[in-house]
C-alpha cells in the first residue's frame, strides 16, 4: 500500500455492507468502547449485533470507529437530557 497522510481501505463491515475506512481514524475494539462508554463488554457486543453500534472486521476482530463513539455519546447524553427535563413538573419557587 502506498504511504501517506490518508489511506483508504475498502472493509466489509459487520452487518456485510461496504464502507470506506481511512487509515488515520481512530478504531477501537469492543473491550475499549465498553470502556469509553462505561458499560459491559457483552453489552456492546449485543448494541453491535443489533445495529445500534457501527462496526466492521478486520479478519476475525471486530472494531468501531472512535467517530461513531462519539455520535452514540452525543445521542445518550441528547436522550438523557430530554428524558430529564419531560420528569420534571416544575420548580418550586
């Protein structure tokens, strides 16, 4: 492969659809985004089986863009946010 600053793979991702990966972006692997996200190893395994976390394989290893971390923890915190201000019924001042 030639040498650069950006690369370009073309991947099968997990669910067998095409993407374009580039080479200076950040993948993690399953154990490192439970980490990042705070939660169970087994539970990402499960978000990545049921499409709620991007992923793609290189040979037997699976790995998820740190970009698409990001857009998840964005999107709860978004969730959490709305979830909190709908429970409140207003102040008392």
């Amino acid at each position: 492969m030639k040498s650069g600053k950006h690369c370009s793979l073309l991947l099968s991702d997990f669910h067998t659809k095409a993407i374009i990966f580039s080479m200076s972006e950040k993948s993690l692997s399953p154990v490192e985004v439970a980490a990042e996200l705070g939660i169970a190893k087994n539970t990402v395994y499960e978000l990545i089986k049921r499409g709620e976390i991007p992923s793609y394989k290189i040979g037997r290893k699976i790995r998820v863009r740190y970009s698409d971390i990001e857009l998840l923890r964005g999107e709860r915190s978004t969730a959490a946010e709305k979830k909190s201000s709908q429970g409140k019924t207003g102040s008392p001042e």
